[in-house]
C-alpha cells in the first residue's frame, strides 16, 4: 500500500516501499496551498517531471534542506549539481532506476521544458513507480500520446494514475479518460487544474464523465490523503 498527500497543483507526496517521494514541488507560490508547511516536507528523492517553473520552484530549498536527491532527466540533474551542489540521479527516456525496493522508470510525456532561467532543461517526461505491492503513473505536463498504451506492456499493473486534466497547457479531462484507458487503470488522480483561471475545472462534470466510461476520478482537497 502506498500514501499519496496532494500538495497542490501538480505536487504529490509519495510513500512506498520506505522511500518517500516528492513531485513537482510547486507550492510557496501557489495561493491555494498556503497551509501546506515546507519545513514538513522531508522527501528522501524529489522527482521532477520537467523544468517549468510550476514543477520545479520549491526543489531547491527543500532539497538543501533535508538532503533528498533530485531524480529528472540528464539535463535537469546537471543544471541543480552546477548551479545548486545538490546530488541527483539522472535518468531519460525509457530507462529506470532501482530505489532499494522501489524502482522508477521514466516514460515519454509530449510537452515542452525550460528551466526558470532559461537553461535548456530536456525532454519532459513522466514516471511509472512500484513496489512489490502498487504501482503508480505519474503522467507530468503531458497531452494524450499512444505511446501511454506501451505502460501496460512494461511495467506491472496500475493501482492509480496520476494524470493532468486542466486542459490549455495538457490534457482535459475528457482526453486524460481517453489515457487512462490507454494504461488500462481504472482509478485516476486529477491534477493540474484550478491552480490559475486558464485551469478552471467543472469538478461534477468531469466526475460524471469519467463515471460514465466506467472510471473514478478523484479530486483530492490540498493537504488530504489517499491510502491505495
């Protein structure tokens, strides 16, 4: 069983396997996360999907702070080893790691990447994490691509989704259905939406329409908790 907290936006806090797990870490900034504490935060690995800057803005302090590794790809490792000597272990496309008892493997996300200060940051990507007991996607910024039906042929089966539905900048809601169809998981995380204006999100509708194909989609409140 693994405990995944929302932190906001596209941050997640990710319990399995004894390693804890930080996502995106976008959250100093965000008005609707104000009560989530940064000094709470004590993640053993923060993993970033891409370098925008709603993903990547609290990395840097929270890492110097409690040790943790940053996990991305190549160029997003390099560029917080140069600029910030913090240690990371780098991966890219269609690779994976091996985190004692749980492994991370790195899987495609169509979107773009650019560090805050414009460094080139690499392709964005997504993660598919388990242990012997659960599995998790973590999509990242991403619009629906085929290449999420190769997940079910290489990596164990889902127990949840974690998948962008805000729409304008990636998938809505009726496409990130389409997806998890796709990954042949029937339970789906929301997240990117609500944060700004553009992201507004019918919560009912969309629901309802995830509902309707035979699917569950949860909108966590920031700060709940899921147990799965």
């Amino acid at each position: 069983m693994m405990k995944i907290t929302y932190l906001g936006h596209a941050a997640f806090s990710i319990e399995i396997g004894g390693q804890s797990l930080l996502i995106d870490p976008f959250i100093s900034a965000n008005e609707l996360a104000t009560e989530v504490n940064l000094d709470e935060l004590k993640p053993d690995y923060i993993l970033l999907t891409h370098g925008h800057e709603d993903h990547v803005l609290d990395a840097q302090v929270i890492a110097q702070k409690c040790g943790a590794k940053i996990v991305s790809n190549f160029e997003i490792v390099s560029w917080y080893a140069e600029h910030h000597e913090i240690e990371g272990v780098p991966m890219n496309i269609g690779g994976q790691i091996q985190l004692d008892d749980v492994t991370i493997k790195s899987v495609t996300a169509v979107h773009s990447s650019v560090l805050p200060d414009g460094s080139y940051a690499g392709n964005p990507g997504g993660f598919v994490i388990w242990d012997s007991e659960s599995c998790i996607y973590v999509a990242g910024d991403t619009a629906l691509t085929l290449d999420m039906q190769l997940i079910p042929q290489i990596c164990p089966p889902l127990a949840v989704a974690i998948l962008p539905i805000g729409d304008q900048f990636t998938m809505g809601y009726k496409d990130a259905c389409l997806a998890a169809e796709f990954v042949n998981c029937e339970q789906v995380i929301g997240c990117h939406y609500d944060t700004w204006e553009p992201l507004n999100l019918n919560h009912d509708e969309a629901q309802v329409y995830f509902a309707n194909q035979g699917k569950s989609l949860l909108l966590m409140a920031i700060g709940e908790e899921a147990y799965i």
